[in-house]
C-alpha cells in the first residue's frame, strides 16, 4: 500500500493507519490512504465492507478508534464535519423535504451566517453549472429522482469545498438515468478538477469514472491503481473475481516443468503460459489457479496463432452486442465472450485460443497474484 | 444497446407477430371486472358484527344525552330510552354553574378551568422536554444512551401507586404540595417514559442521512432540531398531544392525591358531585356534569383523528 511521506505534501486527502471498531467488530483495520489534488477516487466493495464507514470518517459522520485523517495537509482527525472542507452527496438524496431547492440549496450557508447577496450568487452558480434553475421554488417532492440528485449535488456545490463525497448517490436511480448521472458528475469532475471520493458497488460506475479505484474486502483495501490496471492486472483472486461481468474464469490446476518450459496443467490438460508476465520466475510443482477473462479467450476465426485447444458448447447466451458462449474443456465450464453476430449450437465444437498476456496467475494458497 | 436491436420506431400498429386475432372483437362470456354480491355472507358478518359493536358503545352515551335534557319528573317516569318529551337545558346549566360540592356551589366551572390550568402546562412541558430526549436519544448517541433509555422505559412500568407516597414527601419538602404547579410536575414526569419513547421511534424513522446532510451542513444540536427535525414532525407532535391532553385530563388518581378541593380537577370535581349523598340524586345534571368533562377529550379525538392516524402509520414519511 502507498505509504511514502512525501506523498503527503500533494495529497489532498490522506489517511494513516486509521482502524474502527464496533464493540467487538472491527470495521477498518489499519488502513492508510493517499488521494491526490483533484483525483477522482473510487471505493469499490459489496456491502459491510467497510467502504462507507471510511467515507463516514473522513466526513466526521463516524469517529475513527485509532489513526488520523488529514485534508489538504491539515489534521482534522478531531474536527466537525463542517470544518473539513467536504461536502457530501447521499444515497437517499437526503433533502430537507419542508424546504424549497433553494433554501436546501442554501442551508449550510445560512448556518454558517453568509451574507444573503453571497448567498444569492452562490446558489444561482451551482444552479447555472446543474441546470436546475427552474426548480428551484419547488419543494424535493415535486423533483424526480434525477433532478433530486442534483440538487443534492448542488448543495455540496454551493458550500465551495476542497472534497466532494458521494455514498451510492446513483443506487436509488433506474438504469437508465444512473448512466445519463454517470455522464454528469465525470463532466463535473471534468469543470471542476475538485477531489472526489465516490462509494460504489457498482463496478461499471467504478471503472467509468474512476481515476483510481480502491477494493476493499472486510475493512482491508485490497489493490489501490487506476481502472485498467485493476482489470488487466488484478493483485489478487478476490479483486480478479470481483471485477468483470461475467466473472473471470477460473481454472485451479499447478504448474509443471516441460521441456524446458513451464506450463499449466489442469485435468491432464496442460496450457502453454507464453507471453505471460510474471512477478517471480515461474517453477513446476505449485498449485495455482489460472484466471482468463470471456473476452481473452479467442474463438475460431479470431485464433492468431498459439496453443489451440477444443471444446463443447454448453449454453449461449446472446446479449445483444455480445453472444457469450459457456463452454466445456479440461473439467472446467468456462465463458467466453464473441461478437454478437456469430451464433453457435449447442453441442457444437469450438477451438480455442487463450491469450495468455492478458491472463493472471494466482497461488492457490495466498490467492496473490504471481 | 444498439439503436438497431430496439423496437422499430412506432409506426401502424400492425406490425408483424404482435397483432390481435383477425376482427379484435370481444367474445361473449366473462369480461372486465367480476362483479361481486352486495349481500353476501361475508358482509352480513362483517357489517353486523361491525353494527352490533357500535351500537353497543353507543346506547350508554344515547342515554345519557337523552337524560340529561330531561326534568326531574319525566325522569321519575322511570323510562331511560325514549326520548325527552320536553327538552331543558337546566340540568346543563346547573351542572356547570351551581352544582354543590362541599362548600362551593359554583358548579363544574372550577374544575374545569382547574384542568385546563393543569393539562395545557402539562402537555405542553412534556412534549417539549420528551421530544427533545428522543431526538437526543435516536440521532445523537451519546455514551450511555442506551443505559438512559432503558432505565427510561422501565419507569413506564412501575405502577403509579408504588409512587405516590414517596411523591408526596418530596412534593412537601419542596412546598409544592396541594398546588397545581406540583400536579402539573407530576403530570410532566409520568408522560415522560411513553412519550421519550414515542418520539425516539419517530425520529429513528426519519431517513439517518438526513441528519447527517444537515451536520454537513453545519447545523448543531438545536439547529437540527427546530430547522430540520421539527418541520417534519408534525404528525408525532399531534399524537403526542391528543395522548397526553387526554390522559391528563382523564386522570383522577393523581388530582385527587396530589390537589385540595380548591384546586381540584374536573373529573374529582364530577366524582364529588355524582356521589354527593344529600338530597335527591339529579340524575339528568349528573349526566350533563359527565358529558361536559368528557367534553374535551372526545372534541380532541373529532378534531384531530384525522392526524391521529396519520401521526401513529408515520415512519412512512419520505426523505
């Protein structure tokens, strides 16, 4: 994990060895975290992993039991959530439902005794940059779930943070307006160049947006990179199963001298491991298990050259823009993913290419990546 | 998705596969909505067991309307159900401005205007106090909450009577006893427990990160409450308010113990003129005496039913 100091002096926001406990349960263990001048981060996680209590402590919501968090270089470990320079935007949009857009738009600011002509030029700038100008004498009720979004958006917008926080703030939306959402908040990331840190579930909501993405798994953030890294080189079995739609495909077998080469063997059928890049040289004798992603495996026509192997069609699934097909070789159901054009039978026979450049090895005991 | 896979922009409405059978007309037989028997056995149960109940709690209050605009002789005739032969509002009057009890003969008025200088302080302390320990206790938990809520919840089910006595000592001590200001405290404590309660359940149903935007925000602990909680609130405050307005102006333990006669509530006030033992029962000011004390309770109930329920299915308020 990123530890180095001098990182500290262009974070914006960081995170040292902070821990949290609930009586006997611990929710964070230990975590450090550096998230640079205007990066867009991303807590990626399935629920009760601890990604939204961090983003709770670094709002002040939640009082860490150990470690300290810094925001643009000052230690607000202790401060209220009102003196840290955050805004946040919450999953349920959280209006104050007996106030007009504006006056929820204008809350903080009020609070914090702003005088009303800032006031006013403030909210008509985060209302000009949202598009919601005309909403604002309405009451929350009267939005649609989009537009409430925005406005909960904006009301982080007009208080003039450092740190923006969104917790899930596209859950509550339907597909549709979560990925026309999705486009908004980058373009304001974009506008803006503030620092974001974004909880999600989702991991297209992560690899589209994210600067970086963090995983985390039981309070631990498992592999900390930017959305490309994390997909093509996942640290870890956890972090390579969790991304990708359909999963990975996993084949558990072990590695095994040949001829002067190493290759994978599962089932008595071995795989050539060419063009794989390894941390450690690679030896015979260790149980490991292979990851390949649907669309690195290649099929038929799109076969380059290399190892080529057989196998049975089980099911296809057609998907529109894609036709994933669930095969059948070495013990192993496997999918693969082809262009949504080409249409298999089941029972059919398919050769098969895997690209090992873009495949992952882990070891069957730690699950890390070698 | 692609443009192409999706449906062909809506043009005619016959297109290929999806159109209806030749002519589209309907066949004979069942169509739309069943219709359903008005007088089936199962509305015959359920309407006349409804009926029968509230017959059932209507006959006494029919009685006693009737009774009390009736004179002392037709009443002697001896039929409680048939209707006055001659309405008079006397026994209203009496009732109200000269019934007798001990000394005074200045009818139910006192007690009346006694409860009302009870009841209004009392409620309006309570709510005030308990709805800012359940906002206390659901949104800012403090160390010890826990403990505190459930010594608090405990207190609801102690019974009054192990209490009164020692009330009373630390009412003496304090110089409150007899007044209406130590009824009207002892009123404000015992509603403390329930409505603490009440309160709390409300405010944990109201959406957690609505407290937590408006900490956010910047507002503090009053801030939360009055700009933010308290606009949402309504429907609890009303509940709040019908349960202790009729509770406290139905009680007659604690009037009778913790008051003198000059300062009694209404209902010892009722009680002192229906059992007075001198002279002829007057059944028809009885009846009215009654009627005018639960006067309040049931306009509360008329008045604000309609919030009543609204305020006890809350917790389906929406962020």
């Amino acid at each position: 994990m990123l530890n180095n100091v001098s990182a500290r002096t262009q974070s914006s926001v960081s995170i040292r060895e902070l821990s949290l406990s609930f009586g006997s349960v611990t929710v964070l263990e230990n975590l450090n975290l550096d998230i640079h001048d205007g990066e867009f981060l991303v807590l990626l996680g399935s629920s009760g992993c601890g990604k939204s209590t961090l983003l709770n402590c670094i709002a002040g919501l939640l009082e860490p039991t150990e470690g300290q968090i810094f925001i643009k270089d000052k230690n607000v470990t202790w401060e209220e959530p009102k003196d840290r320079g955050i805004g946040m935007v919450f999953q349920s949009y959280a209006l104050y439902p007996q106030m007009t857009v504006e006056k929820n738009l204008s809350f903080g600011l009020r609070v914090a005794k702003v005088p009303k002509d800032e006031i006013d030029r403030r909210v008509a700038r985060a209302s000009g940059i949202l598009q919601i100008e005309p909403l604002l004498k309405r009451k929350p009720s009267e939005l649609s779930g989009g537009q409430r979004q925005r406005v909960a958006i904006g009301r982080a917008l007009v208080r003039d943070v450092d740190v923006f926080l969104f917790d899930e703030p596209l859950s509550n939306l339907d597909a549709k307006l979560r990925s026309e959402l999705r486009v908004e908040i980058k373009r304001l990331h974009q506008a803006l160049k503030n620092t974001m840190i974004y909880v999600t579930h989702d991991q297209i909501e992560a690899l589209t947006l994210a600067d970086r993405i963090a995983i985390m798994k039981s309070g631990v953030i498992q592999q900390l990179d930017d959305p490309v890294t994390i997909y093509n080189r996942p640290k870890n079995r956890f972090v390579a199963g969790f991304i990708g739609s359909p999963s990975m495909n996993f084949l558990t077998g072990e590695l095994v001298d040949e001829g002067g080469h190493t290759v994978f063997k599962t089932n008595g059928v071995s795989f050539s491991l060419d063009g794989y890049d390894a941390y450690e040289p690679l030896k015979g004798g260790r149980k490991v298990i292979l990851g390949v992603r649907p669309e690195h495996i290649k099929v038929d026509g799109d076969i380059a050259g290399g190892e080529v192997h057989e196998a049975v069609v089980d099911i296809e699934e057609p998907m529109g823009a894609d036709n994933l097909l669930w095969l059948k070789h070495a013990g192993h159901v496997m999918s693969v993913r082809i262009g949504g054009a080409r249409r298999y039978a089941v029972g059919a026979k398919v050769r098969l290419a895997f690209d090992m450049t873009m495949a992952s090895l882990f070891d069957a005991g730690t699950e890390e990546r070698i | 998705m692609d443009k192409s896979l999706t449906m062909p922009a809506s043009g005619p409405v016959s297109r290929p596969g999806i159109s209806a059978p030749a002519g589209s007309r309907l066949e004979t037989g069942p169509q739309g909505k069943r219709p359903r028997k008005v007088l089936s056995s199962r509305n015959i149960i359920v309407y006349g067991a409804l009926g029968l109940a509230a017959i059932y709690y209507l006959i006494p209050l029919y009685v006693m309307v009737v009774t009390s605009l009736k004179g002392m002789p037709e009443i002697r005739l001896g039929n409680i159900f048939s209707p006055p032969m001659e309405i008079t509002f006397e026994p209203w009057v009496k009732a109200w401005a000269q019934a007798c009890t001990g000394l005074n003969c200045d009818g139910l008025s006192r007690g009346f205007w006694n409860s009302v200088r009870i009841t209004v302080p009392s409620v309006i302390v309570s709510i005030a106090i308990a709805s800012v320990n359940g906002y206390a206790l659901a949104n800012w938990r403090f160390k010890g909450s826990e403990i505190f809520f459930t010594i608090l919840i405990v207190g609801a089910f102690i019974p009054y009577q192990v209490m009164i006595y020692p009330i009373v000592i630390i009412l003496r001590e304090m110089g409150l006893y007899g007044t209406l200001y130590g009824l009207i405290l002892v009123h404000s404590i015992f509603g403390m427990p329930i409505q603490t309660l009440l309160f709390r359940n409300y405010f944990v149903s109201l959406p957690e990160e609505l407290f937590k935007a408006a900490r956010i925000d910047g507002a503090g602990f009053w801030q939360i409450y009055f700009r933010i909680m308290l606009p949402m609130s309504l429907p609890i405050f009303v509940v709040s308010m019908i349960l202790q307005t009729t509770g406290i102006w139905n009680d007659f333990l604690f009037g009778v113990v913790f008051t003198r006669p000059d300062t009694y509530p209404m209902t010892v006030q009722l009680n002192n003129i229906v059992n007075s033992v001198q002279g002829v029962k007057e059944y028809n000011v009885n009846m009215a005496a009654t009627l005018l004390t639960g006067a309040v309770p049931l306009i509360v109930y008329f008045v604000s039913g309609r919030l009543f329920v609204r305020g006890i299915a809350a917790g389906a308020v929406k962020g």
